[in-house]
C-alpha cells in the first residue's frame, strides 16, 4: 500500500550538461501532472509524463526539470523586449492595487521567456531523452520509496479502524435478535389496540398480515450481510500490492450506505446507537482511504 504524498529528486552530470528533477505528489483522486521544464528541453514534456504514467495510478503530481550546459559564455541572452513587458504589467498591478512592494530584476528574469538561449544551446533529442529519462526514474524510485513507507503508517491506522468496525458489527449481531423481538412486540400491542378499538368493519386477518410484512422490514440480517461482506473485501484489498485506493473509497461507500439502512431500520434501538458509532468509523476511514494510491 502506498500514500498519495511524497517527494524525490535527482541530477545527472555530462560533459555537456546538468539536469536536475524534483517530483512531489499529494492527494488526487485522478492522476493529475504538471511541471515546470526549462525551455531548452521542453521537448521532454511528453515523455516523462509518460514516464509518471507508468509509475502512478492516483495523485496530483509536480515536478520541475533543471537543464543546465557546461560552459555558456554568450549563450544566453536577455530577451528585453519580454522583460520590458513584465516590469510595465508589474508597474500597472502596483498602481491599481496601491501596493509599495518591491520587484527585483533578478525575479523577473526567472519569468517564462525573459532569458532567450542561443540554437546551440538547445541540445539533441536523442542526446538528451535517455539522460532525462533516466533520472526522471531515479527521482521516481525516491518519491514512491517515500510513499510506500507512509502507506505502511496508513495500513495500520486502516487495520485499526477496520478492526473497530469488526468489533461494533459483532455488537450490532448480540443486539439484533432483541430489538426485532421488541419491535415485534410494541407491533403487536399497536395492532392490539386498533383492533379493539374499531372491530367494525376491519379484516383482522389482513391487518395482522400487514402488520407481519412491516416487522419484516424492520429485519436488518442482509444488511448485516453485506456488511461483513464489505469488511472482508476491504481486508483482501488492504494486502494488495496494486494500487487499491478507489476500490477502498466504494467499498466505504458501501459500507456507509449499508449502515443508513440498519439505522433507519432500528431506530431508537440499541442497534440504533451501535449504527451511529459504525457511521462515524467509516467516515474516519474514509477519510484515510483518501490518502491511499
């Protein structure tokens, strides 16, 4: 099991250049990914994130590529025009928002486009892929090493909570017998009294039939069902070593929708109070389930 959060990063050295990337990752239903690249390598756009791809299954995943060449004498140049553009659009923002802050030059020339690089800057593709991919990996290895050792803390707060749900469902079984037979009972002395209320014109037959099929409603054994059953799917996906995330966040649907249905089925009862405890659990573990890759 892994968490969704986690960071890693590498560099590569040639004679030609440096490469760095940082990765880091945080909680996403979906597979989400965006970067930063420099320009002169943003042909590798399409590659690493396929690279991501094939590594992660869930999260929103950042991460930034650092090309740097080995000599650069007047390689790069500052494009003047781009840069006069941001200080004029910074100068206007400070006016219409009456701001003092100070910009620096040095900031603005991190901006996209402020410093242009000379063609025999831009390195060859073949040239460069394999190095870019190769530390994409690297960095990879470092996130997900970081992920699975949090995924081991979530699996034990997951174990715990599963197994509190285990303990208040083996509640809910002892209490079960008895608030159907108080139920039947407080049914009984209802229908009683209608009937010897008004016997006029009533079918007491029918009335204690119907009277029979309500108390059978209020029966909550297929729910308790599929409750364990539930309990033992999420158990089974907890061991996976696949990423199991979404499986466990329907799972904990289920098992929430599950538990409205006892709950509104013995109102009032003891089962009632064990019911509010097993929704207020599932919600905790739903909450870490959101965590989980």
């Amino acid at each position: 099991m892994r968490s969704m959060t986690g960071y890693g990063d590498a560099v590569s050295e040639t004679p030609e250049f440096v490469l760095g990337i940082d990765i880091k990752a945080v909680n996403n239903r979906f597979l989400k990914i965006s970067s930063k690249i420099s320009d002169e390598v943003s042909f590798l756009q399409v590659d690493l994130d396929d690279a991501v791809r094939k590594r992660l299954a869930r999260g929103s995943i950042f991460f930034t590529l650092r090309f740097q060449p080995t000599t650069f004498s007047d390689l790069y140049q500052v494009n003047e025009d781009v840069v006069k553009k941001y200080v004029a659009t910074v100068k206007k923002l400070r006016e219409e928002l009456g701001s003092t802050e100070d910009v620096r030059l040095q900031d603005i020339l991190t901006l996209p486009g402020a410093i242009k690089a000379d063609d025999s800057v831009i390195p060859e593709r073949a040239a460069v892929l394999p190095i870019a991919l190769e530390t994409m990996e690297n960095a990879l290895e470092k996130m997900i090493e970081m992920r699975e050792h949090e995924g081991g803390n979530l699996h034990e707060e997951l174990r715990g909570r599963h197994e509190n749900l285990g303990s208040l469902m083996g509640d809910v079984k002892k209490a079960a017998p008895q608030a159907l037979e108080e139920h039947f009972r407080k049914l009984e002395e209802r229908t009683g009294a209608l009937l010897g209320e008004q016997k006029a014109g009533l079918d007491e037959g029918g009335i204690l039939r119907e009277a029979a099929i309500i108390a059978e409603r209020s029966d909550i054994s297929e729910e308790i069902a599929r409750m364990d059953s539930h309990l033992d799917q999420f158990s089974e996906a907890m061991e996976s070593t696949e990423p199991v995330g979404r499986k466990l966040e329907f799972i904990c649907q289920e098992m929430f929708r599950e538990s409205n249905t006892m709950g509104s089925k013995a109102p009032g009862s003891e089962v009632g109070r064990f019911v509010v405890e097993i929704k207020a659990e599932v919600d905790r573990l739903k909450e870490q389930v959101l965590n989980v890759e």
